[in-house]
C-alpha cells in the first residue's frame, strides 16, 4: 500500500482521507490541534456545547452524496432537523421577518409585501435551481488544473445560463423591489467575498440551497458530522494523530519524503495538506512552493470574523434559532469588509442559539448562544476591539429582542483575526478563505497539485471548489481522485 500522510483534520482533509482509504492508501492524519473538526470544532464548559465555527447546514444533498459514496448514510452517523422557520431576520425593535420553511408560507409572506411577488419567486427559483444543478454537477467536481476541464459542450451551453458577468444586486432587482426582499436574497452574498455589486449573480444558487433546500440541522450540533466523518475514516484504516504540528516536509530527489512535526518523522509516498493553503505553501513547502507572497498579497481573501461564545442562564425569548441582525445598512457594512477594510461602523451580525432546538447543548433552563460579526480579514485584532463590538452586539440584541441578556452571562469567550491565525495558521486570520470572485474561480484558484514536488497535493477551502463545508467535502474528494488517478497501478 502507498502511504499519504494528510495535513490538517478539517472537513477537506478529513473527506480526502476516507476517499484515499477506500481506495487502498494507507493514510495517516496529522493535526495540530487536540481535536478535529478544524474551522468547525466543538469545545464543552459549563455544560455548554459550542460549536465554533459552521452552524447553517445547508446542502443536504452533498452530505447525502458523500457518506453513499462509503455504503452509509447520514442517518447512520446523525439525525437532522428542518428548522422551521428556517431563520429569523430582524430589522428593528419588535420588527422581525420569520423565513418559513414551506414555500407556500414563504411566497405568501412575500406576497404580503410585493404584490406580485410570489409568482417571480417561482421564476427566480426556477432558475437559481437550473444554477444549482448545473454548478453541483458539472462544474464544482472539476479539479481546476486546465481549461479543456471546461471544453465539454454540456458544461459550455450551462456556463452560458450561469449570469457570469450579472451583478448579483442587478440580478435581485430585475425580480424584487421590496428593500427586505432584496436583502433575504442577497445575505448569503456577505460571507462569499465580495458585496453584492461585485459578485456575480451565478450565486443565486445559493438562494436556492438555503431558501428552497432548507435549513437543518444535526441534533448535538454540527460538531456530529465531524465525528461522523472521523468514525468512517476510521472504519477504512485512517490512523490520527492529534496535537501534531507539521512544521517542515523532507525533499528528497525532488520528491517529499516525509512529514516532521518536532521530533516526529512520517515517511510517506505522497502528501495531502488540507492546512491553510498559504501557510502549507509559504510556511511548510517554502522554495518549493506554489506561488509567491506577492501572488498572496494580491488574492482577494473572504472575511474573517468576530465570535462570542456565550452561556445564559436563562431561557430566551425573541430569538429563533438562526437570527439575522439586519437593522443597519448591509451596503455599508459589506463595502467596509471588501472595499475599505475597518472594523465597521455598524455592523450587521448574526446570532446562532442552537438550544433551542437542541435540549444536549446547553444546561436545564439555560441557553447557548454566538454571536458573529463577520470582519475584513487582515484587520488589528485586540481586546479593546473585541469588547467594544461585544457592547454594540449585545446592546442591539437587547434592544431588538427586549429581553436583557448581558446580566444572565454565566459564561463567555470570544474568538477572532489573532486566534484564526494562532489555530489554524489562518492567512490573514481569515475564516472564510479565499473570496468567491470570479478572477478566483475554477482554474483561477490556487492549484490542488504542487508544481515543483509530483507527490504533493493540496485541498481546503482555499483552493477548488471553495469555501463552505459541502464544498470541504468536495474539495476532498477531487484531490484523491486526482492521486487515485496518477496512482491507480499502486492501489490495491
Ligand atoms: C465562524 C465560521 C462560520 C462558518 N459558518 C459556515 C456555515 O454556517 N456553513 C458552511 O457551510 N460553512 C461555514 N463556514 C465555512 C466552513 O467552516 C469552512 O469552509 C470549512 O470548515 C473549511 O474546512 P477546511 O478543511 O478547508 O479547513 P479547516 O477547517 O481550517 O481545516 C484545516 C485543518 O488544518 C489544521 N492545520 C493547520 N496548520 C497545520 C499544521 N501545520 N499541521 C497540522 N495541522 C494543521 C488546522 O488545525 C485545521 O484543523 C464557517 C466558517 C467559520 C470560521
């Protein structure tokens, strides 16, 4: 058996571990931290269980299409829930909207307020879903390593209806003029990399992901598919190390020979490093990297963001378990993440409280909360900072929900740019990775494969298809198929 030793236990790494396994490698993970899950680890106190990072899930299907791969199911490894109402969006004191799951309710809701409304949602529906499939699947399974990927007249006639060149606020506006309808449709455009005049309207798939497909959720939290995905691994011979930082890889013959963490040695056929792109590339790899800090400096990178973990010791009323705080500009806020990067002047943020639904995540008669604030990557990070947003977030969320909060705090952490570039070596503390622009797209990404070292691969939510956790899982599994393919005679 050939050996391949992956960097990293995010969900890329973790996808492209169990495809190598099933396919005869004999693969050993290697992470810094002390558990896995990376961006979307858990962490217990108090009796709270905090997810840290993912908490949408979205694109069942893609989860479905993964573990079918291994003979499973989801529902082998966790249950889900459709959250309904799918999320709530506040826009002022006692001025909330509740986006219901049934799309009958939905279009409904929509109606009450553009007249005409519904019957466009339908249209645009129609074709966020014509995106949808085109995008998962013919697009987003190509590994990105040349053009003639592209040079199918399937993939060619969809790229054609994808609305590369429409911007994506154009795009809402030819079928919504209601400004609340406009921002529903253009939230998720906040986390992609780019405002909404700048990304282009192909993402209106994702209106569909989260608006058609539904919100879930895995009861016991998000940190259940990491452990899903771990046990399966395992079940297919991946070994883990936990607390294993790599911090050099051996060449020899202009190959890597081995992966050193300290004073650990791992010999090994190939490499898969689901580490942050950069730092494998500028840290790890060094003269045999990729591409040049200038190449880095020049990439458009996602935000990053503020988190507060937090404990109450009460139960809350006003929030559902996905709140959207859009009672300020989210122009503004966005043309402070992406065009002049600042600590905004007033955010739009978000608050997740999975206890609502989910009685194993907080303590009897108390809630879980995290409250996120999403930020221009690269930005000063300090405790000042931190508190001062802490105030704005918990000020808002007082006000708009008019139930105090900040008495009942029993417990708290906060997590940003500094503990993104301590936990993950993060570039730029980014959360995100890199931006969904389309100069960053496809080809465009940094590559899977390393161009000086045959036997060195990359995957993660830097480099094909892109972030999120059902792009992760893909990411996976497009760089084992690549070395499933470069190394078929040497599978067993
Ligand atoms: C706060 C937040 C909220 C999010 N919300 C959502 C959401 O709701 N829905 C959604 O779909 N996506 C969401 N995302 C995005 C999603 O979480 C990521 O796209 C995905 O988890 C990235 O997975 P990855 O494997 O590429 O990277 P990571 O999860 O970062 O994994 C990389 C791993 O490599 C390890 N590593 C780094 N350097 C080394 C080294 N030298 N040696 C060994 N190991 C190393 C890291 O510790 C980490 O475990 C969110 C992200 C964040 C941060």
């Amino acid at each position: 058996m050939k050996k391949v030793v992956v960097i990293g236990s995010g969900f890329s790494g973790l996808s492209a571990a169990c495809f190598l396994a099933k396919a005869g490698f004999d693969v050993t993970v290697l992470e810094k931290n002390s558990s896995p899950g990376g961006r979307a680890r858990k962490f217990e106190e108090n009796g709270f269980v905090f997810d840290m990072g993912p908490s949408w899930y979205w694109m069942p299907d893609t989860f479905e299409r993964y573990f079918a791969h291994f003979g499973a199911q989801v529902s082998d490894y966790y249950h889900l829930k459709l959250l309904d109402p799918g999320f709530r969006i506040y826009f002022g004191e006692d001025d909330f909207m509740d986006i219901p799951a049934n799309q009958a309710e939905l279009k409904a809701l929509l109606e009450s307020m553009e007249p005409g409304s519904a019957k466009r949602y339908d249209d645009f529906m129609a074709d966020a879903e014509a995106k949808y499939r085109i995008g998962m699947q013919d697009l987003v399974e190509k590994p990105g390593l040349s053009i003639t990927e592209f040079l199918d007249i399937r993939v060619l006639k969809g790229l054609f209806t994808m609305h590369l060149h429409t911007p994506f606020d154009k795009f809402v506006g030819r079928y919504f003029t209601h400004p609340r309808i406009r921002q529903l449709m253009e939230f998720p455009v906040l986390f992609l990399g780019a405002t909404a005049a700048k990304t282009p309207a192909l993402y209106s798939m994702m209106n569909y992901a989260g608006l058609k497909l539904g919100t879930w959720y895995p009861k016991g939290g998000m940190g259940m598919i990491v452990a899903g995905m771990k046990k399966l691994a395992e079940s297919k011979g991946v070994e883990f190390h936990f607390n294993m930082p790599v911090d050099d890889i051996e060449i020899v013959d202009g190959h890597a020979s081995a992966v050193i963490s300290g004073t650990n040695r791992f010999s090994t056929d190939l490499v898969v490093s689901g580490a942050d792109y950069h730092h494998t590339d500028r840290n790890l790899l060094k003269s045999t990297s990729n591409y040049s800090e200038e190449y880095w400096t020049q990439r458009v990178m996602a935000p990053s963001c503020l988190l507060y973990y937090m404990g109450i010791g009460k139960r809350l009323k006003g929030l559902q378990h996905h709140n959207l705080f859009f009672d300020e500009d989210l122009g503004q806020h966005s043309t402070e993440i992406y065009d002049r990067p600042q600590w905004p002047t007033k955010p739009l943020f978000y608050v997740c409280c999975p206890s609502l639904t989910d009685e194993n995540v907080a303590p009897a008669g108390c809630e879980n909360i995290f409250m996120l604030m999403p930020l221009a990557a690269g930005l000063e990070d300090n405790e000042e900072l931190r508190a001062r947003y802490r105030t704005v977030m918990l000020g808002r969320l007082e006000k708009l929900t008019g139930e105090q909060v900040t008495d009942h705090i029993t417990y708290e952490r906060s997590y940003c740019i500094a503990d993104f570039q301590k936990d993950y070596n993060a570039y730029r503390g980014n959360a995100y990775g890199l931006a969904n622009t389309l100069k960053q797209t496809a080809i465009l990404k940094p590559r899977i494969k390393n161009k000086k070292l045959p036997n060195f691969f990359y995957t993660g939510q830097l480099t094909v298809p892109g972030p999120g956790v059902p792009p992760s899982l893909i990411s996976g599994k497009l760089v084992a198929n690549q070395i499933i393919k470069e190394y078929p005679l040497n599978c067993s």
